[in-house]
C-alpha cells in the first residue's frame, strides 16, 4: 500500500498546510485530507504539485508500506498520522 509522507515532509521543512496548500495551488482541503489520510487516493498531478511546492523529490513523499503494516496513531496536533506498527515497538 502506498503511503504519501507529505505531512511528515512538512512538518520537517516547518510549512504548514496552509502554506503548503499556497505553494502547491492546491485547495487547503485536499492538503488537509492527503495529511490526514495518507493511503487516500490521489492523482499524480497534486503529487507533482506537493512536491515541487516542498522542493522534494517525488519520491520522498511515497512509501510502500505492507497493508498489514499500517495502523493509525493519534499526533499531538490532532491529524491522524499513520506509521507502521513495527515502529510503535
């Protein structure tokens, strides 16, 4: 299962999904959404966007992570981030 790290890259670079979404000319609820929901859907054009807006390669901002893998844990800021479960031990 893909897995986009954009909120992660993000929060490392200091933009937030506000400036982000400016940068990226993305609707702040899409970037909202991607940051909450890393395994949704998304079309290849807002990765490029994302991306660029982050001065990232694209491929930073995907990881393939087992379905299995995955599992969903609270941050502090109260977006759901997802990390696999071998990282929760």
């Amino acid at each position: 299962m893909l897995r986009l790290r954009v909120a992660e890259v993000a929060r490392a670079k200091g933009v937030s999904m506000h400036k982000l979404s400016q940068r990226a000319e993305i609707s702040y609820n899409v970037v909202k959404s991607i940051c909450k929901n890393p395994t949704r859907t998304v079309n290849t054009d807002t990765i490029n966007r994302l991306a660029r807006a982050l001065g990232v390669p694209v491929t930073e901002l995907i990881e393939d992570v087992p379905h299995e893998l995955i599992s969903c844990v609270s941050s502090n800021d109260g977006m759901c981030v997802f990390n696999s479960r071998d990282e929760e031990n």
